[in-house]
C-alpha cells in the first residue's frame, strides 16, 4: 500500500514537470522531431513513471536482502570462501545488467525510428502513392524492421543469461561452496544449514534483483528521451512568481528598428535593416513570398526569438527590461 501511494504521488509531480516542458519547449525544436518523435517521447514518458520507481524500490528491498545472507553465509559452513563466492556472483549480475542495459537502448531507439516513420508514412501516404515507384515504395520499411529484428534477437541473447541463468546459477554455485565443508565433513550440520540458509536468500535476492535491474534499464533508457521535456520545465520555474508587467500602453505599441537577424553566425541574415511601428489598435497583414522572414519577423515580435542587432520595444520598453514577461503581454497563434 505504501508502494502504491508513494509511485502515485510521484507520477504525478513527475506529470506536472513533463506537462511543463512540453509546453515551455522550443518551437524550432518542436518542429524539428516531428510528430512521430514526439509520439515517442510520450510513450517513453510513461514507462518512466511505472517503471523508474517500482524498480528502484526492488533493487533497494534487494540489496538489503543480500546483505543478509551475506552475514549468514559467513556464518555458515562455508565462511570467508563463501562470501566471496556470492561477491563476485554480484559482480557477474552488474555486468549482465549493464550488457543488458546497453542492448536495450539500441533496441529502444530502433523502435522509436519505427514509430517516428511509421506516423511520417500515414501523414504522407498520398504523397507516397503518387511519386514512390511500387517496386521500391516499401524497400526503407523492410530495411528498418529488418534491423530492429536483428536487434530484438540480440536483446533476447542478452536477456535470457540475466533473467534465466542468474538466479538459478547462484544455486548451483552456492551449493558448491558447501561442497568442501561437506565432503570433509569438518563442518557441523548447523553450520551446513545455515550456509543452505544464506544460499537461499541470496537467491532470492537475486530473483528480485533481476527484474529491479530491467526495470531501471527499461527507466534508464526512457529517461534518455524525456529529459529534454524535464529539463524545460525548468525555464518555467524560473520564470513563475514574478508580478506581470502592465504599462500604460502609449500610441506606439511595438517599434522596431534596424533590425536584424540569422539563422547562423556565418550565414546570411533573413531580416537585416528592418523597421516597424504598430500603433495601439492598429491590425497589420504581413505579405511576402515563402522564405521571405514573416514567420521569423513575428517570432521576433512575439519573443520566441532574439534579434541579433536593432531595437524593438513593447510598450516604450525593451526585451532586458520586461525579460520574461514579454511573453505575457503577447499572443502568439501559428496556423
């Protein structure tokens, strides 16, 4: 019950910080993924929340469980040997986990191309249709599954040693670190006990280990993806809590001048020279030819964007006077 209360109360901060990333992220940024990549991350986002706790948790109940019978089996018959046996057991666990891990995030990305190309197809299936010749129309398709296939056997490869063998194998090797007290029966049958004891539990921490340690895998690599949404929350932190700006509003609304701006430091500017007075009430068409900078232009009245020279004032007040809430005092609707 505690569990379940705690990973609710989780996921739900965790859902509120994500929310505020998406929509806090970067336009050109956003544009730029795609809707496919997006659907991903999404999906990504959601076995972060059910798996990054639950897992943590079973590591940490693990852990504390092989700690325990690393007492007992030093306890036991088979002393010092024997813990060093189930040390270096522990050793070989890690090691799986992280071949496991890394298979698992090529594994993971493959899947993730799959659904950024399969949702691209849908958008663009007319497209495809009328253009793509039907000998070829499918060859990028049958190429990608074809290698996500092949990193889904190397997946199993590597999954099949961790979660079948490495329990069971603790068995067998615990079992033969008693086989000396045993055979030359200087150990007592308490002593006996005990060590099958530890044995014991330390299998069972190992069986628990094992799903903890795919589950923070599984984590691992689904953090991988979200980051960016968690880490663009906190531009909206940063910005919370401060008093929005209401000037009196003059006649000039927006004025800019000799304004300029570039994609690139070395390119060529898309806006170089340009000049603009808005006056309060006034509605403004923009017209020009694609490629012209009208969307860059409205990025730049709007705040999404900084020029790279000029002044452009809101209000009779400049960007470094409003700072964040610049963005508070205009709307910007793409279409």
């Amino acid at each position: 019950r505690l569990q379940a209360r705690i990973t609710l109360e989780t996921g739900k901060l965790l859902k509120q910080r994500l929310l505020a990333g998406a929509l806090n992220m970067d336009i050109d940024a956003v544009r730029q993924q795609g809707a496919g990549h997006l659907l991903g991350q999404v999906i990504e986002s959601q076995a972060l929340e059910s798996l990054a706790l639950n897992g943590g948790l079973s590591v940490l109940a693990a852990l504390v469980e092989l700690a325990l019978a690393a007492w007992v089996l030093y306890q036991g018959a088979g002393g010092g040997p024997h813990l060093l046996l189930l040390a270096a057991w522990l050793l070989l666990a890690v090691a799986l986990g992280w071949r496991y891990y890394r298979a698992l995030g090529s594994w993971t990305q493959a899947r993730l191309d799959l659904t950024h190309d399969l949702v691209e197809a849908m958008v663009g299936h007319r497209t495809q249709l009328a253009q793509g010749s039907p000998d070829t129309r499918h060859q990028v398709e049958d190429q990608s599954l074809e290698r996500f296939l092949s990193l889904s056997s190397d997946l199993d490869r590597r999954l099949v040693p961790l979660f079948g063998g490495l329990p069971r194998g603790w068995l067998v090797v615990g079992l033969l670190g008693l086989t000396p007290a045993f055979t030359l029966g200087d150990a007592s049958t308490t002593g006996l006990a005990i060590g099958l004891g530890g044995v014991l539990l330390a299998w069972r921490a190992f069986a628990g280990a094992v799903s903890g340690l795919a589950a923070l895998a599984r984590a691992g690599v689904a953090w991988g993806a979200v980051s960016p949404l968690f880490q663009a929350a906190g531009l909206v932190e940063r910005a919370t809590g401060m008093e929005p700006v209401h000037p009196d509003l003059p006649s000039v609304l927006v004025q800019a001048r000799d304004l300029s701006f570039r994609y690139r430091p070395q390119g060529e500017p898309l806006l170089h020279g340009c000049n603009l007075r808005i006056q309060h009430g006034e509605r403004v068409l923009v017209e020009g030819p694609s490629g012209g900078g009208k969307s860059t232009l409205a990025a730049l009245l709007a705040g999404l964007r900084q020029a790279d020279s000029g002044l452009l004032l809101l209000a009779g007040l400049d960007r470094a006077t409003l700072g964040a809430d610049w963005r508070k005092l205009v709307a910007s609707a793409p279409q």
